[in-house]
C-alpha cells in the first residue's frame, strides 16, 4: 500500500514580502512606531515647560501638564499611532508586526539628542543597535505564519491546546505578580515588565482577531 507523505519545505520567516496586504503592514508598522516616538518626544517636553515655569510636577501629583498643549497634541499621537498599529494586524502576520514597534524607541532615542537635549551615551547606542539587530532576527527567523486569513482560521487557533496552555499560564503568572507588586514592586522593576508582557502578548492576538472580523466585515464576508 502506497502512502503518500508531503513534507513542509518552508522555511522560517516564509512570509509573502511582495503581497500587497504585507507591504501595507510593514509601512502602518513603521508610521506607528514614527507617530509613538514624537509623542514621547512632545509629552517630555511637556513637563519641561512645566518644570521651567515652577508648577507642581507630575510626580509630586501636579496636573498642569493638562494644560499644555504639547501634552495633548502627544497623547493624540499616541493614540494614532496605536490605532495605525492595530490596523497594521488586519494586512501583515502578527510575527512581523509585533517585532517592528520596537522601532519607537529607536525613533525616540534619535530624536532626544535634538529636541531634549539629552546625550545619547554608548550603552544607549549599544542598546538601539540591539533592538534593531533583534527585530531583524525575529522577522527573519521567527516562525512562519499560518496563513491565518478568517476568524475560522483564528478560531482553529485559539481553540488550539498549546494555545490555551500558554494564555492560562500567562494569566495566572499575571496575577500572582500582581498581588506582589504592593510589597515587591518598588524593588523589582521585572515584576511589572512580566505583567505587562504577559498581557501584551495576548492582546496581540486579540487585535488581530478585531482586526480580521473588521476587515471581514468590509469584504461582505461575515
């Protein structure tokens, strides 16, 4: 009896970089990162002003920043630009998404020298080079994606035990960090990274899953 067996030559990283749905991602990727990196440049210069004119900070509980209008032109880029990266999830695979906002802080790191007068040190040149140098091994060599296309496809996948293992455990993890962050927190800075990481990587999946019913939806397809 015959069998016949197909093998997955893919590589990892096998992504469609020529379609089209890849190329819009990867550039509402990078306006992201661009729109994120000037807002943190405008809400520190923000509290500059406010600091030079001798109101209460922010820190010591000061809300005069609201009255700045640097401050709400940044928050307003943020929030594009957040909304420009959620968009991106609808075209191109989370894998090559997810990497790519790490450039915000490449973009903020270049501006800072310019506009907040802050010196860019060795070890902080060091660390965006790195970033970049990550990014690039993660889209390169990071899984391939599944073709993930429809909600059903989504549904097959977060219905997926390996899946469902991961978010419990993320979730949990979450929680147990969080009730140590009163006691804890002032002194381990890598409690809130872990909580904010764990989160971080399942809403990723909740974009794209509002993201594809989204576009779906505009096709006539739901």
């Amino acid at each position: 009896m015959a069998t016949n067996i197909t093998m997955d030559t893919t590589t990892p990283g096998d992504y469609e970089w020529a379609s089209t749905d890849t190329v819009i991602g990867i550039v509402l990727a990078f306006s992201s990162c661009l729109f994120i990196g000037v807002s943190v440049i405008l809400k520190k210069l923000a509290l500059k002003d406010l600091e030079a004119r001798g109101l209460l900070r922010a820190a010591d509980g000061g809300y005069g920043y609201v009255y700045i209008p640097k401050w709400w032109i940044g928050i307003c880029l943020m929030a594009l630009g957040e909304v420009v990266n959620f968009v991106a999830y609808m075209f191109a695979p989370a894998i090559l998404v997810t990497p790519l906002g790490v450039f915000s802080i490449v973009c903020t790191a270049s501006l800072a020298p310019f506009y907040l007068k802050e010196r860019l040190g060795i070890l902080g040149l060091l660390g965006c080079v790195l970033v970049v140098v990550g990014c690039i091994i993660v889209t390169m060599c990071g899984p391939k994606d599944r073709g993930i296309s429809t909600m059903a496809d989504l549904e097959l996948q977060l219905l997926h035990p390996g899946f469902l293992t991961y978010a419990a455990l993320a979730v949990a993890i979450s929680v147990g960090f969080m009730v140590l962050v009163p006691r804890f927190g002032y002194k381990y800075v890598m409690l809130y990274i872990v909580i904010c990481s764990s989160f971080g990587s399942l809403s990723v999946m909740f974009s794209k899953g509002i993201g594809l019913a989204i576009k779906q939806t505009i096709k006539g397809d739901s």
